[in-house]
C-alpha cells in the first residue's frame, strides 16, 4: 500500500498521513484516532508486517474507524493462514491477501470488500468478478488458492504451536550463540513463522550469499526489495541506524521446517557470522 498511495500523493489524488511506530514496529488505535481528519476516507494498516513479523492491534484500530465512519483496509498478506482473523469481530471493510503466502500458486490474491462498501472498478471492459476487473479470470489459480487457504485454515493452530516453538528456538540460539545481535519486531506479538535479528558490524547481503552456498534460503528485507541494497525502510522507521539495519537477517518458518533444520541453521550461522566479522574493519578485533 505505501509505495502507491505515495504515487497517488504525487499525482495530487491523494493526501497522505504515515503514522510512526515504536522500537516494534507497532502502531496503537490511539494514534489512528488522532490522525483521522475530517476529510478521510480511508485508513490501511497491515495485519503483521512482512519483515519483522509483528501484529498489529487491528481489532482496536478497526473499531476507532467503525466509530469514525472512515472504511478500514488491512493488507493481510503475511498473516492470512497463520493467525486468526474475522473481519466481522475487526470491522474490516477491506482485506487483501495473496496465495503464495500459505502454499497457495503464485500471481493470485483476493481483496475481501465488506457488503455496501462500493468501489470504483480496477479494469473496465467483461462482466468478470462483479464489474470489478474485467478478463478472463485465472481458474487454476483462484481453485489453488482456496484449497491452500482451506488446509492453512484447518491446520492453522496446530502448526501455529509447532512453528512457533521452532520459531522460539531458532531466536533464543541466535541470541545466545552469536554476540552483538538484536531482534526486531515485538518478541511476543509477532507472527509464529516469523525471525528476524540485526548483526552487527556485518551486512546482511554477505550473510545471504554464504547461507545460499550452504543451501539455506533467507532475506535481507523484504521479498518486494530484495533486489535493494538500501536497508529496510521499516528498520529504519523503527529506529535503527542505518549501520544496524544493513546487517538484518529474515529467516521465515513454513509447517514443513523440521527441527534438523534449525539445528543446522544454529550450527552454521554462528561460524558464517564470525568469518565475516573477522573480514569487517567495522568489527573490534578484541571481542
């Protein structure tokens, strides 16, 4: 949502409010509240950041915008299947997911709109999805997408627990195997897939290309900048110098990971990290 509405603000569609976070990257209703004008119309806050892996309290902020009469949208992308939502109990106006997020086929989502709210259509042509978005609409992928969200509902508090407990065990190795790390996000409001640290003195993309060598998939930031080498814009909002945030470390969890493979992550990461100090002119020889 930022970077459009950004666009919009530009072509002079649109005045734009970015409410600030704390060191959790977490926003409150309170703030929502006391950013909402006369004149707004819309308030989008995401369910749990990609990156970090923190919930946002978005019962308490959807019900501020009910109060309000301003319509409320969520980008639930990385939350949809992990964590419970009910757009009814959040007063949810607006929701949009995606499919790859939970297993499901690339290049397919859903914008959930709550009955009575009207938007303008996105593409203008066929009768397709309600006049919303004309062509032809991809079968195979919507049909994947409700059977991956069906599984990832049915199995979401089993692997929650699961998940969770490898997730808890990958951040209390890092943080006792690896000196001079932080973790970002909430430590307990958080996604149950979710780990993410800043190491200091080192930058995340060498830590990237030694883990692929040894056969370990991670990120730097986001999947949507992993082309990037400036550092995570929501690190940066949440306080950290920019020598900081170059160093973070994402590493998601999936109901496939096994406990092996964090017992090699945790192996290997500790010895990646300090070959990479040993090289940094940044690192204190002494430590």
């Amino acid at each position: 949502m930022l970077y459009t509405l950004q666009a919009m603000e530009r072509e002079g569609v649109a005045d734009l409010t970015i409410l600030p976070v704390d060191e959790y990257g977490l926003v409150t209703a309170e703030q929502v509240a006391n950013a909402i004008r006369e004149d707004t119309v819309l308030v989008s806050i995401m369910f749990a950041n990609n990156e970090v892996g923190t919930i946002e309290p978005i019962a308490e902020i959807g019900k501020v915008c009910r109060d309000k009469g301003v319509l409320f949208h969520t980008d639930a992308v990385q939350a949809t299947g992990h964590v419970p939502i009910n757009v009814v109990e959040m007063n949810i106006d607006l929701l949009s997911i995606s499919a790859h997020k939970f297993h499901g086929p690339k290049g397919v989502g859903v914008l959930y709109i709550r009955k009575g709210v009207r938007i303008p259509s996105l593409i203008i042509g066929g009768g397709q999805e309600k006049k919303r978005r004309a062509g032809t609409e991809n079968v195979p992928g919507i049909v994947g997408l409700a059977v991956a969200l069906k599984h990832a509902n049915e199995h979401m508090q089993e692997n929650a627990v699961r998940v969770g407990a490898l997730r808890d065990k990958l951040m209390k190795g890092i943080a006792e195997r690896i000196p001079d790390v932080k973790l970002n996000g909430h430590p307990t409001k958080r996604l149950p897939n979710n780990v993410n640290y800043s190491i200091r003195y080192i930058e995340g993309e060498s830590i990237l290309l030694m883990l692929d060598l040894n056969g370990i998939a991670a990120s730097s930031g986001s999947a949507c900048t992993s082309g990037s080498l400036d550092p995570s814009h929501v690190l940066l909002a949440m306080g950290l110098p920019h020598e900081i945030a170059h160093g973070s470390l994402r590493l998601t969890l999936s109901e496939f990971t096994t406990e092996a493979e964090i017992d090699y992550v945790l192996d290997l990461l500790p010895q990646i990290v300090q070959r990479l100090r040993d090289m940094s002119p940044l690192y204190p020889k002494q430590k």
